[in-house]
C-alpha cells in the first residue's frame, strides 16, 4: 500500500511538473510567439535573411513594398524608393526603423492560432502613417546634403514625414559604405545632435516655470561688435550682439546668448538637468517602440561659463531630432506628449488614442508658444525656433528650425537639421516651410 502511495505522489509531481513546463512554454509562445515568427531563421516567411510576406503601403495606399513572384520588390518610382528607404526598409535587413525589420510580425501575418501559416502565405498588409509624396518633397529640399526632416500630428502622434540623408535606392544598394556616411543609420530616430539655440526652448520653459518675475528681468548685451558677458575668468560671446538692454521676449526674438547663458545660471544645473530629462531631451524615447538615440545635458559647474553654454544650447549637449519633434509637439498640445508612431494603429489599438505625457504646464506651454509665434507667413500658423549649432571650429555648423503650426485641420510639429550647411534661418527654415505648404495643400 505504501509502494502504491508513493508511486501516486512521483506521479503527481511529476504531472505538476509537467503542467508547469507546458504552461511555461505557453506562457512564452503567447508573450513572444510574434517574435519568434519575425525572426529571421524563420524559414516559412525569410529567405536568406529577407522577410519574404506582406506589403508596406503609405497613408494614401501607395505600395512602397511588396511580394512579386517570390521576390521582395518596391515602389515603382526611384525617388519614392529613396525617400521611404528609412520608414520601409531594404532587402538586406539593415535598417532597424524599417517597417520589414521594425514590423516583421504584422507583416508575417502571425496569430496564436496558425502562427506565420496561411493558406495564400502573402502575409498580412501594413499601412505607414508617412506620406511617400511628401518625404519625396522633403528629400528634394535636403538636395543631397546630409539631415534630417520631419513633421508629425501632434494631436495623434502620427508621423506624416520621416526623411533622413544620406539615403539610396533599395534595388541598387551601396557596397562597402563609409563609416562617415552611415547611409543605413535613419538620423531622424537614430542619432542626435548638438541643439544650438533650439535648447533656448528648454531654458525658456524652465525659466517660466521656476522665476516667478522673468518677465520684469533686463539683460545685458553690451559689447564692441559683439555682445560679452564676463563670467568668473570666461567670457560669454553672443555672435549677433550686441542687442543692447532686453528682456525674456526679445531675447528669445534675436535669441540673445547673454539672456539664455544668464537663465541658466540663474536656473541651476541641477534644475535645469531635470527639465531637460522631464521633456525628453536629455533621454532616450521611443517612436513606434524602438528606442531612439538618447540625448545629453552636461551640467557644467554651478556659476561656470560651461553651465551657460549648456542653457544656450552648446557645450556637450545632444538632442534627438524624434526627441525634439516630441517635445515641440507638446508645447503645442497643452504640453502634452503624444506617443510618435508611424505604423498604423491596427486591432483593438485602433479603437485607443496613442499614449499621452504630460512634460510642460499648460501655461507654460502658451506663454512659450506665445515666445516663438511668427508673424503668418505664406498661409502658415507658425511657432518656431532656429538653431545654429556650432560643431568645431573647422567644420560648418549644422542648421535646425523646429517648431509647430496651428493652421485649421494640420495641426503639424516639424523639425529640420541640415548638417554642416550654416544658419538655421537661412539655410533650414525655407526648407521647412515649403515642406509644410506642401503638407497643407
């Protein structure tokens, strides 16, 4: 009798044992099924590595990728190709932002019940938020020079333009490319940047939050040909000066060096480095979740010329152009920021609005939106911001214009970074906006 008991409970535990491996394995294949059905040694949707199922399509059905007689293929017109290449993808599988990389397990077509199977093993089809007409206009503005343009609905997240260059036709990819022209690499949630003046953003905020009177503080810019602020043994140049006696709003109008240097110091590295981390400047975010380049803010010393240069926009800093899409975004959305995607939400994440943040007050986000409005300009609302970010002494700095519309209907962020080409209002800005007339036409 004792035999038999015994052998009952090694039964039972190894039944229990059993029941918890099975659930295990279940637990893992509901969790990550789709993971491993995107994975490349999935021999029933790759071939030599290359996702051999589903077609990409952009906002307006144009098919930017697709399954031809057993071969992948891409749109049919060259330049369309060139300016989706980041947002598709290639046939190699070495842009992590494409959609046949980033999106594999849509475009497989898996479910728990059949896995990637299906009887007509085409998949299933994506639809991107981008608009391929539009990145085709913005990669013509970027006229072979390297950068980044973007513009997004800061109401909905989505993206309606992602372009980053230097770019190259999928069908006709680059052998052994340089290291220097990273062609792979999408700049647009890849990389970042040093800011420049478009961090007086930043330090704006965090001023109109934390000084109780900024707008009764004078600044100033006083100099011989420039305008100088002395700071322990350093000195303080603003480039355009001198501005003379001013305050927080023309400040922000001539971006005056000496009135943002001057916040920051006023500010606190400390403070300043929370505000910066809070509005996602500072951080990695994600865009369609993939993690995008995370950002920097060296503090410098309390009271040092490196903490002024660091509220002004230079020293170490390093802003993600994603990053700064979100952020303006959110000054112009109450200070809300959405979630940036450009895949189509599908399935029961189609009846939920993307994912919302709350980084700026709300009157801070007017009182900054009311600091950069620009007079109405070729039919465009427009809330902007230029940076020239110096990037060494030997090479040209690189161009940013960021900022918002209000137009009715195309509630649009944008940013603009031209790599080594010179001033943001001269050389970005036209770029942008002939972008945005294109986007609201």
């Amino acid at each position: 009798m004792k035999k038999v008991k015994s052998r009952a409970i090694s039964v039972l535990i190894l039944v229990v044992i059993a029941l918890l491996g099975m659930g295990f394995y279940v637990g893992r294949y509901i969790i990550n099924g789709s993971d491993w059905a995107a994975a490349p040694v999935n021999a029933a949707a790759f071939r030599r590595g290359i996702l051999m199922s589903g077609e990409v399509r952009d906002r307006n059905g144009v098919v930017l990728a697709s399954i031809k007689d057993g071969n992948r293929i891409f749109a049919d017109n060259a330049d369309v190709r060139r300016a989706t290449l980041h947002a598709v993808g290639d046939t190699g599988g070495n842009i992590g932002t494409g959609a046949l990389v980033a999106f594999a397990s849509d475009l497989t077509g898996y479910n728990l019940i059949t896995g990637s199977f299906s009887l007509t093993n085409t998949g299933r089809t994506v639809d991107l938020t981008i608009d391929s007409k539009l990145n085709e206009i913005a990669l013509r503005e970027l006229a072979g020079r390297r950068g980044v343009v973007m513009v997004s609905n800061y109401k909905t997240g989505e993206i309606i333009c992602m372009v980053s260059s230097p770019t190259f036709d999928p069908i006709n990819p680059p052998v052994n490319p340089s290291d220097d022209e990273a062609p792979y690499l999408n700049r647009a949630i890849q990389a970042d940047y040093p800011p420049g003046s478009t961090f007086k953003l930043i330090t704006a905020a965090a001023a109109l939050d934390r000084i109780r009177n900024v707008y009764d503080l004078t600044f100033n810019c006083e100099g011989n040909g420039q305008g100088e602020l002395i700071i322990g043994n350093d000195l303080l140049i603003c480039l355009h000066g001198p501005h003379g006696t001013l305050g927080i709003e023309q400040g922000m109008i001539v971006s005056c060096n000496i009135v943002f240097g001057e916040l920051a110091l006023e500010l606190g590295a400390d403070f300043l480095a929370e505000y910066a981390e809070k509005a996602g400047l500072s951080v990695s975010t994600r865009v369609s979740g993939i993690r995008t380049a995370s950002g920097n803010f060296d503090k410098g010393d309390p009271g040092s010329i490196f903490l002024a240069w660091s509220g002004i926009g230079q020293f170490n800093n390093q802003v993600c152009p994603a990053s700064m899409l979100r952020f303006v975004g959110a000054v112009a959305n109450d200070g809300n920021a959405v979630e940036l995607h450009y895949n189509k939400r599908s399935g029961l994440s189609s009846f939920f609005s993307a994912g919302t943040r709350r980084i700026l007050n709300r009157n801070t986000a007017s009182e900054l939106g009311d600091l950069i409005k620009i007079s109405n300009s070729q039919n465009l609302e427009m809330y902007a911001k230029t940076g020239t970010a110096q990037v060494g002494s030997d090479l040209r700095p690189h161009a940013w214009y960021t900022g918002y519309i209000t137009n009715p209907d195309h509630p649009y962020a944008f940013v603009v970074i031209v790599e080594n080409s010179g001033s943001g209002r001269e050389i970005a800005a036209p770029i942008a906006n002939r972008v945005l007339l294109a986007a609201i036409s």
